[in-house]
C-alpha cells in the first residue's frame, strides 16, 4: 500500500512477535506506516502481509539490533523511502532469567548486547535524522524490572534500569522538538520465557505468568503517547495486570 503524506512514520524493532508485533498492527489500523525489523523475516513477511490485507500500510526489513551498522542500515533505509522518520520503537529484548550463581555468562552478554546496546544503537541512528527534522519520538521498552529486582533476575533488571536511566537522561537533553517515552510492561503473554534455559528461572517466571495481560495492552498504552499533541510527552508508563502483585 502507498505510504501517504501525511501519515506518521514508524519504526519498530524485535517486532516479529509479542509487543512488537501487536503494536505494528494496531499502529498500521491507526493510520500509521509502520517499518518492522526483527531476525526473522519470514515472520516479519507475513506480519506485513497481513496488515496490508486489511488495508494498513507496513514495510519490512531484516534487523540485528545487536549490530550497530545493520541498525543504522535500518533506519536510514526508512529515511531514505520515505523522507523521514516520525517515532523509533526500541522494543527488541532478550529475558534469559537465572540466578547469578548459575554463572551464565553468555546469557548475561546476550542481554545487555540487546536490551542495551540494542537501543542505544536505535538512539544513535534515529535521534540525528529528528535532529534536523526538529520533530519526532523515541519509545524504549523496560520493564517493571527496571524498578524492582528479584531473585534469577538480576542480569534482566540491570539491562532495564540501565533502559531507564539512558531514556530520563535522554528526555532531559533533547529539549523541546523531540518526545522521549518510556514503556515499562509488567507481566505480559510473549515469547520471552522460551529463552530461558535455566530451571529456577523457568520455574519463577511460571510463577509469575500466572497472572499476564496480552501485548495488545501494550500496543494501546504505545499509542496513547504517540497520539498526544506534539508538545504533550507522555514521559512514562507502566502497565500491567490488575490482578499482579508485581
């Protein structure tokens, strides 16, 4: 579907599933052009195939938020299409839960190399194109782990307050052309369990989804900041279950 003029540019990554694949899709019916990334394409295909069929309008692209040239490639290329970039979803996140005495040391990279590095690199490539538009948006996702630590999560939360801390100083220096949003979910339905390859930790998120809202609810707090008036910033949300005690 041809992108129109004036509709908003949107670029989401690690949106082959879960809150990055439900928040393209309510985007796209909003009216938005969304631009997925993720590794796997043939997910991203049909996702955009998708929501063209029902009228929205959405482009893809192959993304490894791990490496800072192919972010780079990925938005640029979204620039390059269609003149400009209007809100950068930092939404890419790995949650392999252990305790630390499991001494999971690739596990421990993993997770900072996506969940922080990942949006630093997303940072890096989008904020010098709103820069010289003077307009845009950037949504980086943490966690109510970015606000209380337990046990086998250490690692996890670590990467999310380090998420919390880049998006406040981030608010703070961009001053009044460019909105900045951080979104903490709490217990949500996703993918990111199967990652886990540590029993204890596979045990305590057990424990913890027992009790989870869908990605969708996500999706809907996402377009509540987009949608505010450009000089309303949306600074913060957390969202989750009524029923959590989390």
């Amino acid at each position: 579907m041809t992108q129109q003029q004036n509709q908003k540019v949107v670029l989401i990554t690690g949106a082959s599933s879960g809150i990055g694949e439900a928040t393209a899709r309510l985007l796209a019916q909003q009216g938005m052009h969304v631009v997925v990334g993720a590794r796997r394409t043939d997910r991203l295909e049909l996702l955009v195939a998708q929501i063209r069929a029902a009228g929205g309008s959405a482009d893809f692209s192959a993304l490894d938020v791990t490496d800072a040239d192919d972010v780079q490639t990925f938005v640029l290329a979204a620039h390059k299409r269609h003149g400009r970039v209007d809100v950068m979803i930092n939404n890419a996140g790995v949650m392999p839960l252990s305790r630390l005495d499991a001494l999971k040391l690739k596990e421990w990279d993993r997770m900072i190399d996506v969940n922080v590095r990942g949006v630093l690199y997303g940072i890096a490539a989008a904020l010098p194109l709103m820069q010289v538009q003077r307009s845009g948006q950037i949504i980086n996702m943490a966690s109510i782990g970015a606000y209380t630590v337990s046990p086998t999560a250490a690692v996890y939360c670590a990467t999310k307050f380090a998420v919390a801390a880049i998006t406040e100083g981030l608010r703070q220096e961009v001053g009044g052309d460019i909105r900045v949003t951080l979104v903490s979910p709490g217990v949500t339905e996703s993918e990111l369990a199967e990652s886990i390859s540590d029993e204890r930790g596979r045990a305590e998120m057990k424990e913890f989804r027992k009790v989870a809202i869908g990605p969708d609810a996500i999706a809907r707090a996402i377009l509540f900041a987009i949608e505010q008036p450009a000089d309303v910033d949306v600074s913060e949300i957390v969202v989750r279950p009524t029923a959590s005690p989390y």
